[in-house]
C-alpha cells in the first residue's frame, strides 16, 4: 500500500484499510481514469463514478477480488480498459431488467 491508498478517508477504526475497502478504492482508482462508458447494446452511457458504485453494490468481495485481478491482465495486454469495463457494464444492465 503506498502513501496515496494511506490518505482515504475510508479508514477503519484502527487507521487500517480492510481488505475490502482497499480492493473498493483499487477499483474506484482504475474506474476513474475512463470518464465514461458507453453501452454498446443500448443507447445508454453510464460515468465512471455510478459504474464504479454499481460495481460494488452487486458484487462480494470476492467477486470484487477476482475484478481486479482480471483488470490486471487487460491492463498487461492493453492499457485500455474501457472495452472491458463496456462488457461489465453491459453484464451489469441486463442483470437488472
């Protein structure tokens, strides 16, 4: 963890981050750098910060966990992760109808 993960204001009781809230804040980090995503299958585009939100309000921890992990290999692939977080979003809209 470095300095920038050590500033949130998400700190627990004890000033350690759960394993949760850091993948939590890991995910909002590499969310944030697509300002917005839109939905192929649909007319629709969804911002960084209600994708992210979203994200984790569905998902265990560890189904979050296992997100970052595949966020890792796409990166190494490619630096472009909004095709990727495009098929989430996707996921994500036809689970709710």
């Amino acid at each position: 963890m470095n300095a920038a993960d050590m500033n949130c204001n998400c700190k627990g009781e004890n000033g350690v981050l759960t394993k949760y809230d850091y993948h939590k804040n890991c995910l909002k980090r590499e969310i944030n750098a697509v300002k917005s995503i839109k939905i192929p299958t649909q007319n629709y585009s969804i911002n960084h910060k209600d994708l992210a939100d979203w994200i984790i309000d569905v998902s265990t921890p560890k189904e979050l966990e296992m997100l970052l992990s595949e966020i890792r290999i796409v990166k190494k692939r490619t630096n472009n992760i909004k095709p990727f977080l495009a098929i989430i979003a996707v996921g994500l809209v036809n689970k709710a109808q």
